[in-house]
C-alpha cells in the first residue's frame, strides 16, 4: 500500500507575512489526514517555513537544486544547502524549469544524483506538451524523460514522480482521470523495467491544475498516488482539502 503524497509548489510566489499567514491557517485546517504532504516554498523562505512547521507532520521541500555539490557556481544552491535548512525533498526537473531554464535530461539525471547523495528525496518531473500530445508523442516523450534522467541511477528507491503534462499546469485545464491514469500506468511499467524491485512501491504524483474540485477522482484512479499542487496550494482551504482528499 502506497502512502498518498501530496507536495505545494509555490513557484515564485511568497512573502514573510503571506507565508506565516497561509501556513498557519493551513496548519489550522488539517485535520484527519492519512498522506505525507509537503510544501515547497522559493529558496529564500525556506528557513521561515522550517520554523513555521516546527513539530508538525508536514514536510519542507525545495523547488529545484544545483547539479553541482560546491564551488564557484554564482546564484546555484547545492543539495547539501537544503538539507541544511531544512528541506527533505526537492522538485527536480519542473517543465518550467525545462522550458525557461532549457534544463536537459543529463541535467535533471546529475540533479537527481546530487539530491540522493545529500540525502534529499527527489521528486522527478515529467510531462508532455500540447503539440506532443496532439501528434501521438505523449508516451515517447515521457519514456525519454524518464530513461533520461533515471538511466544511471542504481536504484529508484527514494523517489517519486510527477507526471505533469505541460497544458494542464496553470490553465485550469486538468487531465481526465483517464487521461492521467493511462499515463501513470504506462510511467510504472517503464520504471518496472529499469528496476522491478522497487517500481510498485513508487509514487507517481498526478500535477496540473488539481483542485479541490477534482482531487478525489483523480486520486481514486489506482496508479495516482498522490498530486504535485501550484496555484492551489496558495490557498490553505484549498490546499487542505486536497490533502484530505488523498
Ligand atoms: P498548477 O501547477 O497546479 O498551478 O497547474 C502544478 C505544477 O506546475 O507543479
């Protein structure tokens, strides 16, 4: 049985006053949950959001990490950082990241091995964009995502992954539970293949445009385990409600 995870990307988006105010009332709101959950603010708040979690159930993750453990890289932040403020968990490969960043397959492959090596549990994001999609593309592209980044890796305990197909994030245009499952089961018989050991215990996230509205049927399909939330993790009614969903 696969623990749900829910995970907050909170992009670039954030202030100290907004942060302990969305964190509070979203602490407040939780009640009965049964998934691991974790929020992901920018860099510079995660040693606020650390204090703010305090005791709590609830996790600390970054949004992305250097590919490089130290050294003379101006405005990079290491692996090794984020633990130490923190953070057990880090969004590596984001489609923005890949598209605004022209972050390559080799690169997200070295930030995955970074983030296990300093103890971080990586979460890998993949996905298709509309024009992949509409040209019968979805699976090839995800299947090189996927080889890409995890080919070297000895093993895929310690991971999960986020299907995030590139037209469902921020335009409230969600996959269909079908969609998405489809998807999902395809991305765990790829990863049986690279390691049967571990791939049925993996957790595949579900991201794009989830809500409160459409969590519950989404995570009722059998191979989503959970969802990697943007705009609605700002909002702590919605966002906990999410979580309960899961
Ligand atoms: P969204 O973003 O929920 O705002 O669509 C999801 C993501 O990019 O992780």
């Amino acid at each position: 049985m696969r623990q749900p995870l829910v995970i907050a990307n909170w992009k670039m988006h954030g202030k100290g006053a907004f942060n302990q105010a969305l964190v509070e009332a979203f602490l407040a709101e939780l009640k009965e949950y049964r998934a691991q959950c974790v929020l992901c603010p920018p860099f510079v708040y995660l040693g606020q959001l650390a204090e703010l979690l305090g005791s709590s159930d609830v996790m600390l993750g970054a949004q992305d990490c250097s590919h490089i453990a130290e050294g003379a890289y101006t405005g990079e932040v290491s692996a090794q950082m984020l633990r130490d403020c923190g953070a057990q968990w880090v969004i590596v490969g984001h489609s923005e990241r890949r598209q605004y960043h022209q972050e390559s397959d080799a690169l997200v492959a070295a930030k995955l091995s970074m983030a296990q090596h300093a103890g971080l549990t990586p979460v890998l994001c993949v996905g298709e964009t509309q024009e992949q999609r509409e040209a019968g593309e979805a699976e090839s592209v995800v299947k090189a995502q996927l080889l890409g980044a995890l080919d070297d890796l000895p093993d895929l305990q310690g991971l999960a992954i986020a299907y995030e197909p590139v037209w469902a994030i921020g335009t409230g245009l969600s996959a269909s539970p079908e969609q998405a499952q489809a998807m999902h089961a395809f991305i765990r018989d790829v990863v049986t293949d690279l390691d049967a050991t571990n791939a049925s215990a993996l957790r595949l996230l579900y991201g794009g445009s989830v809500k409160a509205g459409n969590a519950a049927e989404l995570f009722a399909q059998a191979d989503i385990d959970g969802a990697l939330v943007g705009g609605a993790s700002l909002d702590a009614d919605a966002f906990a409600a999410i979580v309960s969903a899961a």
